[in-house]
C-alpha cells in the first residue's frame, strides 16, 4: 500500500492562508473577423514597424533600437 509523504490534514494550508481578493472587470477580448482586423492593422498598416521602406517584426533589433528600448 503506498504510503503519503506528510500529513493529509495539512493539505490545501497555502490556499487558505492567502488572502481573499475580490474578482476585477476586464476588458471585452475581440474575436472573430474583428480580432483578425486589428491583428491586420497591427502588422501591415501600423508605419512604426518600416525603416526605409523596409518591414520589420515586432520584437525587431532594429525597432527596438529606434525606439530606444536597447540600452548602448
């Protein structure tokens, strides 16, 4: 028969020491046609991701740099 590591009745002891914190509203998340929208406009139509005509990733080193997120 196998054996518990500990007591059982100690279980659950971390959960019912935290402290009770009331639930918060959140956004409405899109979805559908119009999540895709906004993902659209994010990537081709937003000009902050274009350095001389050329496109660049979101989490691009060079967009990065310009925005002057990369310590030199």
């Amino acid at each position: 028969m196998p054996r518990n590591h500990g007591n059982l009745n100690l279980a659950g002891k971390v959960r019912k020491q935290t402290p009770k914190v009331p639930q918060q509203q959140k956004k409405h998340k899109v979805c559908g046609r119009t999540a895709l929208r906004v993902q659209f406009n994010k990537v081709f139509v937003s000009d902050q991701l274009t350095i001389n005509g050329k496109h660049y990733g979101p989490n691009s080193f060079e967009v990065r740099q310009e925005r002057g997120l990369i310590a030199e």
